[in-house]
C-alpha cells in the first residue's frame, strides 16, 4: 500500500477539521497551483492552545498530516507547538513515502504560521528569524526526502 | 468493486484466458523450433498475426509483434527518424498531449539533431488537419498523432490527417493504444504509414503489442538479436499473449457495433450525472471522444484524495493531479486543453466497458458527488471560492 494504516486513518478520520470562527491566530501555507493548501486556526489562552482546527486542500498525506499535526499540539504551550517538526509528524503517522514528505513540512509551517500571526495580532516580541523560511511552493521539491 | 479504469488496462477477457492457457500449459514450443511441437506455436502465431491484420485492414506481413504500445511508438519513431535523416529531413510534427511514449522518445530525437513541433490541441482537445497542413516544412519526415487521447479520450480526425500527410509525401504515425478495439481503425482509409497498439487495453493481456508498417517501410531496429519479426523485432515470440490480444482483438471487433452504442449511452449517463455537481467541468470535446472517457475537473479539490476515498466505496479511478504521478506538475494533458494547474490537480478519470450496468453508472455518480462534497467541506480553497476570496475558473 502507498500509506501507513495511521496516514489511512487520519485521511479517512481527520481529527480537528473545520474552522474556528473568532481565532486567535490563523495560519495558511501551500499553493493551490501545486496542489496543496494547509489551513490552521488556533484558540489560544495562557499561552496553551486551546483549540485547533484545520482546514486543507491537498492529497491523502496532505489531510493526514494537517490531521495528525493538530492532535501533537493541541492542549501543549504554544512554544512547544513551535518546535514541532516534520519529521516528528511524519513519524507519527509511521511514516510517509519519499516524494510526500513535503506534506509533514507543510503542516509544520501552517502551525508556525498561525503563531506568527498570533504573535502579530497580540503584539507579542517574538524572534521573526523562527519563521523565516515558511511557505513557497517552489522551494520544495516532491522528489526529494526533506 | 466497480474497476472503472479501463483506459489504464482492463481484465482479460474469457477469449483471451482460453486462447492463452492451453498454449501456456501444452503449447509452449519456441516457434522458431523445427519440431512439431516449436511448429504448432508457428502456427498460432501466424493466425494471430493474421487476425490482428484483419481488424486493422492490413496485411499479414505489415504486423510486428512487440512487448507493448510503448515500444511499437519507440521504434515507429526511431525508424521515420532514420528514413528521414537519409533524405536530410530532420522535422517531426506531434501534439502537446500525446502519451509519454511519444513525447520521451521525441525527446530523445531532438537530442539527436531533430527538430520537434507541438501542435495546439485547444480547449476541446482537438487538432485539425489544416493545423497540420500548415505546420509542415519541406524537411518534415513524419506527423505523429494519438488516434485517441488517454486521458480525455478525444478523437482526433486521423484519416483527414492521413489523406495531408499523403498529399506531402510525409510519413505519418498513429498511436491507437486507445482507440483499438474500441472504435473502428482502417489503416488503408486512414493512410497510416505506421500504427501501434497494446494487447491489454482491449481485454487482452499486458506485455504485447503491435507495430503495424506499411509494406515496404523497412524498421529501425531498437532491439537486437535473433531472425523473429524478420529479424526486426528480435526475441523470442510470447506465443501465448500474442494469440490472446489476438483473440480479444477478434472479439472486440466482432463485438464492437453493439458495445460500442452501449458504452456510448452509459458514458454520456456518467457525464449528465456528474456535470449535476456545481463548479464541474468535462475536459475534452462531448461527441468526439472514446465510448468509454469521461473526464471531469472539480474546483476545489484534490484528485489523489478523491481516489482514495472513491477506493474505500470500491471505485478504481483514476486522476491528472501531481499527487497521483509523484512529480510537481499536474496531467500535461490538461494543461494543454487550457485548463490551469489548481484546476488540473482536481481531475477524475473514469473509464468504462460492457461488462458495466445502469446501475454500476449511478452507484458511482452518488460516490462521486459525496466525497466531492465531502473534500470541498474541508477544503480552504472551495471556501475562499465561496467567499468570494477566489474566482471559480468552472462556472
């Protein structure tokens, strides 16, 4: 089979879908012209995420690790919800193939990005160097193992 | 299950199985061998060889066996490159969207010092001969055009492109992988200098194809060895599976009046079905288009999870989205009939044959519509579309 039992459980069972209307920070990577969006919402109080909800655009992977991504930090400090990785999703999900590793990068970017925007909306001094390199569909590369 | 993805292979038919068996089991001599047992699989081989020529309206002789579609375009390229290349014409003439037979091995021609050009096949996924009239230079050695598009199962008018191609002394080469067996092909009518085929696109079985040349047409060589094909296709003859494409070639031409019509009805069923769902649209022309396609785009939505999903209510489908091929870009296929790449990633393919009922047809069209509706639930950019945040490019 192309996925792991957990990526077929999450793309058929995805956790945290939908949209959280008065949001504290909101995060969206990908392109729709590379066939992949990612959308996340976060609810924030006493620096806990409190609630996330996903939205995503994109392949079997794509839903599975948006899935998966929002369960590693919901409840958690939204610094820690910063240190997670691609490859922890990834490995979450008993791995991912190859070329769709690029799907774990992006669920870690959605999150970053909504922080940052949580970061921007509240006022917050935040180090800008930590999100940096988010998004672009052209900087990824399908074949490659990130 | 319902497999609806006939254009990718189908299940050979019963014909097929008993004409391969019994050679598989008993008749398994080389039939290159001078006993009687090397000379009986002689013999099956020439009938088939036969009985292909005769679907096709060719001669015996004009029929080389090959391992596939893949090769026979590889090799009836290569030899048009050859013959051209002694008269100093180094121009080939194709389309944007043929197979990636084609298109690689033109690939490899321009790497050698040929010159290539793409026809336009528009929004309908149509070329004319007047394109094709227009585009021939005096050092054109061939035209190579698809008889029916893989994906969206347009048919081109492959006899008026003959009759140009004729008229300018230029060779001309089809790729039919799609269209044999299921629409009818004349070689003569068409003027075809060079046709390929594949066993398993008709209810045959996968590995063997056809390269069908003009008499006289002496091929290139791309694999070498022994005297089988007339030492033009060297190797020794899978006797089993050339008798049965033969065999389930046989039928689906004797077969094809009433299979045809049948199709015909149950396709455009799918079609009415599915352009039912908001912001769908068919890809290729309506009426010229194989019994068989249907093709659709769906704004908002990815094709691999569409597949995955239509799997899990045991629909085999097929899509054009990058996911589902492993590389950035979605189906060039697409692209080439205009439609812009968020649109391409959300493509179904669904491919049909007579073994399938009214009621296989409506089963899929309720899938359909649910995971669609489904996919643009959770999808951000079906709701920027509904926000307004977005245009739809489908109306």
């Amino acid at each position: 089979m192309l996925y792991s039992e957990k990526v077929m459980d999450h793309f058929r069972n995805p956790r945290n879908v939908g949209v959280i209307e008065d949001a504290d920070g909101v995060g969206e990577v990908g392109n729709a012209k590379c066939g992949d969006i990612m959308k996340m919402y976060l609810k924030i109080k006493d620096g806990i995420i409190d609630d996330v909800k996903f939205e995503t655009f994109g392949c079997g992977s794509a839903i599975a690790s948006s899935s998966m991504a929002t369960e590693m930090i919901k409840g958690k400090p939204v610094s820690e919800a910063l240190q997670l990785s691609n490859k922890a999703v990834a490995e979450a999900l008993d791995g991912l193939p190859a070329y769709k590793m690029h799907c774990s990068v992006l669920a870690e970017q959605a999150i970053k990005s909504a922080v940052q925007d949580y970061y921007e909306k509240k006022g917050i001094p935040h180090d800008s160097a930590l999100f940096a390199d988010l998004e672009c569909c052209h900087d990824h590369d399908h074949g490659a193992e990130e | 299950m319902i497999y609806a993805d006939n254009a990718a292979t189908t299940r050979p038919s019963r014909a097929a199985l008993d004409a391969m068996l019994p050679l598989l089991e008993e008749g398994y001599g080389n039939a290159s061998s001078l006993y009687t047992l090397g000379q009986k699989a002689r013999e099956h081989l020439e009938n088939a060889r036969a009985q292909v020529a005769k679907a096709l309206n060719a001669q015996p002789n004009e029929i080389y066996f090959t391992s596939g579609g893949s090769e026979a375009d590889t090799q009836a390229l290569f030899t048009a490159a050859r013959l051209g290349e002694k008269q100093g014409k180094k121009h080939i003439i194709s389309t944007k969207f043929e197979h990636h037979a084609i298109l690689h091995a033109l690939d490899a021609l321009e790497k050698q010092g040929f010159a290539v050009t793409l026809l336009d096949v528009h929004e309908n996924g149509l070329v004319t001969a007047e394109q094709v009239a227009q585009a021939i230079r005096p050092d054109t050695c061939l035209v190579t055009i698809m008889t029916a598009n893989n994906e969206i199962g347009t048919i081109q008018p492959i006899a008026a492109i003959g009759a140009v191609c004729k008229e300018k002394g230029v060779l001309f080469h089809t790729d039919a992988v799609q269209a044999v067996g299921h629409i009818p092909v004349d070689v003569k009518a068409w003027q075809v200098d060079f046709l390929s085929l594949s066993g398993h696109k008709f209810h045959g079985p996968k590995g063997v194809g056809v390269l069908f040349a003009r008499r006289g047409l002496v091929l290139a060589n791309i694999i070498f060895g022994g005297a089988q094909e007339r030492g033009r296709r060297p190797g020794t003859e899978n006797v089993p599976a050339i008798c049965g494409m033969a065999a389930a070639l046989t039928e689906a031409v004797e077969h094809m009046d009433a299979d045809r019509a049948r199709v015909t009805a149950l396709r455009d069923r799918l079609i009415a079905g599915i352009a039912k769902i908001p912001h769908s649209g068919l890809n290729g022309d309506a009426v010229q288009r194989l019994p068989g396609n249907v093709n659709f785009c769906f704004e908002g939505i990815e094709g691999e999870s569409l597949l995955l999903l239509l799997d899990d209510k045991g629909i085999c489908a097929s899509s054009g989205s990058a996911c589902t091929s492993g590389s950035l870009d979605p189906s060039h296929v697409l692209l080439a009939i205009g439609r812009p790449h968020e649109v391409a990633h959300g493509s179904l393919r669904l491919t049909l044959d007579a073994s399938m009922t009214e009621s296989d047809i409506d089963t899929i069209i309720a899938a359909v519509t649910e995971v669609v509706g489904y996919l643009r639930g959770i999808s951000p950019v079906w709701r920027d579309l509904q926000e307004g945040k977005r245009s739809y490019v489908i109306q």
